[in-house]
C-alpha cells in the first residue's frame, strides 16, 4: 500500500488483515520502488498524489521490471489522470472514497487475473468461446463471422481479460500508431460491430464493457 497519508494506511491495514491478507506499507514513491523488489507484494495499491513523485511515474517504473497487477486509489477522477494511469500500465483505478466491499471485488479480480496462466489458445466466457489458434469463434455452439479488424480487437481483449485497456493501448497494438480522431473512429466501429454480434443485447453488453472516456475491458464475470 503505498500512500503518504499514514490515517488511510490505518484504515485499509485494519481493512486488509480482517480478510487475511498481509499489507507492507510505503509512504512514498521512491520508498515503493525500493520495497516492491524485497516484499514482493501479490498486488501494488498506489495512491497517485505521492510527495516525491507522482504515482504515475511510480508505475512506469515498477513496470520496466515487474508485472505485479497495479491498483491505483485516488481521489483524481478527472478521465485525464485514468487514462495516464492506465496507459503507464496500472490494471485498474479506484476513485476515493470507495467502499471496502468494491475494493476488496478489485484486489480479488486483480490476484485471479495474476495467477491465471498465461493466455492459452482458447478462451471462453458465457456462451462465447474462442479458438485463437484455429482463428475460430462460437457463440452458443454456432459459428460467428469476424472481420479481420473485429478479430484483432477481440483478440487484444482476451489477452487483457478483465484489465482496462486505454483506447491509445488497443489502437497501438491494431495499427501502431499514434490515437488520432480516425482511429478512434474506427475502433469504435469496429467494437460496436462486434457487440451486434456477440452480446445478447448490444445495448446493454456483457463481454466488452465501456469505460466512458477511458477504454474498453473484457469482463469474465458480470460487473459488481
């Protein structure tokens, strides 16, 4: 847990060790970069407003050598500093003040995304199931039909199942480039596509979920 402010260390210590988990604690940037490597923490909770540097800057670090899932708690809910934060490779972001029961769902999705195996040829969730290697998807036992672009896009997803990706991620790993209005058009398009055909109703997706402002994340459970 990393935050300058020692009250709301108490506060989620008390928190985290009623569940049973163990908390190490670093007041400042500099101070996490140090410890993450001895601790070895299963998760990072990091506060972005940090005295030294910013929390943003902290991730980047950490993730020059270390895939440890990144959770950011702040109290910055400007879609800015989401975006910057995820795009530096945090998993996910939490706006203060939250409940225990939502951060604890968090801490929970993080660890299971962490321990799964690395992504193998086949994926399923619901009555969707992809065969990466075979190029093949099924919803409901029937054959779907993808562009190629929808295919790259879900593709990305399931690589990346329940993490947010940033749109400037997603258009970087489809055309490798810079996020232009263009190109946001189009990956819009192209996952509007792909909700007619997978979701049982497009209006209200099940799989790939917006992140208003932000990106878009492929969820394996239904949302808290």
């Amino acid at each position: 847990m990393v935050d300058d402010e020692s009250a709301i260390r108490k506060l989620l210590l008390s928190c985290l060790s009623a569940t049973g988990y163990q908390m190490f604690e670093a007041a400042t940037g500099q101070e996490a970069i140090r410890s993450v490597p001895l601790d070895r923490p299963d998760v990072i909770l990091l506060d972005l407003g940090l005295p030294d540097l910013d929390g943003i800057e902290v991730t980047r670090t950490l993730r020059e050598w270390t895939q440890t899932p990144i959770l950011i708690l702040s109290v910055r809910d400007q879609e800015s500093d989401k975006v910057a934060a995820l795009d530096a490779g945090a998993d996910d972001y939490l706006t203060k003040p939250f409940g225990a029961r939502e951060l604890l769902a968090r801490i929970r999705v993080a660890l299971r995304r962490a321990a799964r195996p690395a992504m193998g040829e086949s994926f399923q969730v619901g009555d969707l199931s992809v065969d990466l290697a075979r190029h093949l998807v099924e919803l409901r036992g029937e054959r779907v039909q993808l562009t190629p672009t929808e295919y790259d896009v879900l593709k990305i997803l399931i690589r990346n199942t329940d993490r947010v990706l940033t749109h400037r991620q997603i258009i970087r790993e489809l055309w490798g480039g810079l996020c232009h209005e263009d190109e946001l058009h189009l990956l819009r398009v192209n996952v509007s596509n792909l909700r007619r055909k997978l979701e049982p109703d497009p209006a209200r997706p099940r799989y790939v979920i917006t992140e208003p402002g932000v990106g878009y994340t492929l969820r394996t459970e239904t949302h808290h």
